[in-house]
C-alpha cells in the first residue's frame, strides 16, 4: 500500500529500524485490508474480496495464538492465500494454509515430532500433537456427522447421526502433521529484533528425522499413498524420464528440497561443493539451457548421450551452464516408501561426546537396498584383518546410490576393482563431505529383513487397548503382503 506522506500515516515496519507513525501498529493491518478492499471493490473485484473475506473466517488464525499483535506483514500474507485461491479450488487452499506457519503455530502443530524420534532422542514417549488432525476435518473439511449427497445427515439403524471419524482417526492422522518446521529466516520481512530467526511467512518445509515413517491409514481403510507408485518401481536413471522435473536454483548451490547442513549454504562456495557439471552433447542440458525456464518437466525419455550422465545413479544439484554459472535441482517424482522390506545392511561412524569425553562409535541399521540412501564406501583390500578400511567414492558431494549400483562401482575398475564390505572405518574424498554428523555407507550383501518388532509394538500401547489392537493388526496386515508376496 502506498503511503501518503500528507495523511501523516506511515506504514510501521520492525527490522533494524523502526519508524514511527502516528497510528497503533495493532490496527495498521486492518487499515491496509480496508484500503485494499475499498480500491478493488470499486475497481469490479469486490467479488474477489468478499470470496476471500468468508474464506478468512473459516480457516482463522487469530493474534491471541499468535502471540505478536503488533505485525501487520506475517497476517496479510496469510490473507493473501485466500485472495489468491478466491476462484480456485479449496484442496489448494486447505495445502497451502497447512503448510502455512502460521496455521501451524495457530493449532500447534509446528514442530510436532513423531513417538519414534522422541523415544530415540529422549528416551521417553510422547506422541504427536494431535490438536491439527482434529480440526482440519472437524471445521476445516468434512464436520463431524457424514453426510447425503443432498447435505442431510446419515444416519445409522437406530436413528443416531453416523460420525465422520472417531478418536483413533485423530491418533492415526496426527502422524501426517509430523515433521513441519519454519524456514530459515531471511531479509526482506517484518520481524522483532529479538524475534529474527522466526520465519512466519515462507511455506514450512518438512524435517526428515520428525516425521513419523509408518503408515497411515485413510478414513476409507486404506492407506495414504495408495495411488502413488512405489518408490522401487521407479525406472532406472528416473532423472532422465518422463515426469522428472528440475528446478531453477540460478547462481547458488543451495537446493530448496533436498535436505543438506545448514553449514553448506554458509561456509562453502560453488568452488568447495562437488556438482553434476553437464557436458556438451548432453540432452539434458540442452534442454535446459535453452531458456532458463524456472521448472522444466520432461515429456519424453531423454538419452545420457554417453555424456557423465551414463554414470550416475541418480541427482540432487547440476550445473547447466559455466558463464555464467547456472544450476538446477532435480525433482524426483512422488512415491511411496514400504516400512517392512528384505534389504541390505547400512552402517555409519558417528563423532560425540560421551560423559564430556569425545568418542567414536558405529551404528547399523536394514535400508532397503532398492533406494538411493546409501553412500559408495568400497574395500579394497578384501581379506584385511581384523579392521577393514574402506574408501568413499562420489561423483557429487553428499550423493546416495542404491546397493546394486554401489556394488557395481565397487567392482568397476573405475573405483580400482574393489567390492562392498563390512568396513571397520571409512576414508573419504573431501569432495564427498563426509563431514556430516552421520553418514551411512552400504556395507556387504547381506540381506537383512525390516520387519515388526516387540518395540514397535510397545511404541504406541500406551495410547488406548483398542488403538494399540489397531496398530497390532495393522503390523499384522504388513506382515500378510509381505508372505504373500514371498510365497510360491
């Protein structure tokens, strides 16, 4: 909104510094939305602003949960979701007021972990908060009785209103709001001195080790994702087919969805990082160095060309262009990940403190060997005993492969013909920034079997004896695909 310095009002801002108005920051808001609704309405947009109006009064975020009364910036740019999507369909709002942070501090689901993380991390349960869960589908969606298509209420054979969801619902779903965590901060927004490093305007990102990695069940007893394909039915190089998607990142490294430390965006530059640099000939950056489109999606199969392309596995940053220097993020297509596989065991050596003392210690875990989760750690030396030192290979910083294809970089005489082993340490290329605070190496080719555990079990008991009989069988229903599916 333009100000106009005869009124005598100037639009309040914090930040570095802080100027002065005559007018109560608490109310600026309100005159910003009146200016703006006054203006469109005579301009033939009052539609727009009444459809966003009634919007606003549904999916509310009030200053009392908020806490902070005096911005004006972080409760316009919620609004804005409801002028934006006025006209549009309501699955887009409801996704972008959940990944909103402000809903998420509304109804106090941000930063909400899940049993496992918790129990890992603290030795003690705790479970989702569940409060989101509720409300998304009490006043946000579906109310709480199911209803005929002529908007009358069901009712069962005893007259009483059918319910659209019970407690274990709420329970399940509070899962799937696992994980959600603010941006980092930034320039160029209204914050408190003391209050920089809370980002309330940007769409929250999703933190991996919150997020609750079981499955979730639909109010029609199937399962979240069921449509979706399988992330070990992906093609072979996926980066390179039809549907995979890159992403305009410009002059930095910095990937927007990729999970990388926060240290890489600060302490190193495009010079420290090792990147994907695409070469002449290459179809794909061909493609995307034509134009600098902001999101390229193929439509057709591309070729590697015999370019470095042939050599990976799969990607994360690339560079398309040297002068100036350009880089995309590859975007892989949705898909679901199974929780109980046969796969292959992964390790990884973890730097900490133990009682005050620095010490080293390695943790193992299954991982199915199908996925891109592991880095190339390869043996040498094959019958060296008692320790076994292997050698971290990368083609770019932080990359993971599937086991196959480690194993076969392994024994390539690109990697001087060694092979996967159960390593006592692993020396690793300083490109490859082993440097994270854990890094997991595919090790032997050992199956190992992801399967239910008493501790899986025990992980949710405390809830409720029916809810923990939900969970049983639903263990239980995992356990029938899986001998199914192994079964002659």
């Amino acid at each position: 909104v333009k100000n106009d310095p005869l009124s005598n009002n100037i639009f309040q801002f914090y930040g570095s510094t802080t100027l002065k108005m005559d007018q109560e920051s608490v109310i600026q808001k309100s005159n910003v939305w009146t200016m703006i609704a006054l203006k469109n309405g005579a301009n033939d947009d009052q539609l727009r602003q009444r459809v966003a109006w009634a919007l606003s009064q549904i999916l509310v975020v009030t200053s009392k949960q908020i806490n902070d009364i005096a911005y004006a910036e972080i409760y316009l740019n919620y609004y804005d979701i409801f002028v934006r999507n006025a006209f549009g369909n309501y699955f887009d709002i409801l996704k972008q007021v959940s990944y909103s942070p402000m809903m998420a501090e509304m109804l106090s689901y941000l930063e909400s972990k899940s049993t496992q993380f918790v129990l890992e991390d603290e030795g003690s349960f705790a479970y989702p908060d569940e409060n989101y869960a509720r409300e998304i589908m009490q006043l946000f969606s579906i109310g709480i009785y199911m209803l005929n298509m002529d908007g009358s209420i069901q009712l069962d054979d005893a007259g009483s209103p059918l319910p659209s969801y019970d407690n274990t619902d709420i329970q399940n779903f509070a899962r799937a709001w696992t994980g959600f965590s603010r941006q980092k901060s930034r320039a160029n927004m209204e914050f408190r001195e003391n209050e920089f490093d809370k980002n309330r305007m940007d769409p929250m990102k999703i933190y991996g080790p919150w997020r609750d990695p079981y499955p979730k069940m639909d109010l029609g007893n199937g399962f979240i994702g069921d449509k979706v394909p399988l992330c070990v039915d992906l093609p072979d190089k996926q980066f390179l087919k039809t549907g995979a998607a890159y992403r305009l990142l410009g002059s930095g490294i910095k990937p927007d969805l990729h999970d990388q430390p926060q240290y890489y965006d600060t302490s190193y530059s495009v010079d420290d990082v090792k990147i994907v640099v695409l070469e002449e000939g290459s179809e794909l950056k061909t493609l995307l160095s034509t134009n600098f489109d902001t999101i390229v999606t193929l439509t057709s199969d591309l070729s590697c060309s015999n370019t470095n392309e042939c050599n990976l596995d799969t990607l994360r940053v690339i560079q398309v262009s040297e002068n100036p220097r350009i880089f995309y993020e590859y975007v892989r297509p949705p898909c679901v990940e199974l929780a109980f596989f046969v796969g292959k065991k992964i390790s990884t050596e973890h730097t900490g403190l133990t009682g005050g003392t620095p010490s080293n210690y390695r943790k193992s875990m299954c991982a199915n060997d199908k996925l891109h989760i592991g880095m190339v750690g390869c043996c040498i030396d094959n019958n060296a005993t008692p320790k076994r030192f292997a050698l971290n290979y990368c083609n770019y910083s932080m990359e993971r492969t599937s086991h196959a294809w480690a194993l076969n970089k392994c024994q390539s005489d690109i990697y001087t013909t060694g092979d996967l082993c159960d390593w006592t340490q692993v020396n690793s290329a300083w490109d490859c920034r082993e440097d994270l605070p854990e890094n997991w190496f595919w090790t032997d080719k050992v199956d190992c079997t992801m399967k239910a555990k008493g501790k899986l079990i025990q992980l949710y008991w405390p809830l409720r004896f029916d809810y923990g009989i939900y969970i049983l069988n639903h263990v239980l229903h995992h356990i029938f695909c899986i001998l199914t599916l192994l079964s002659p």
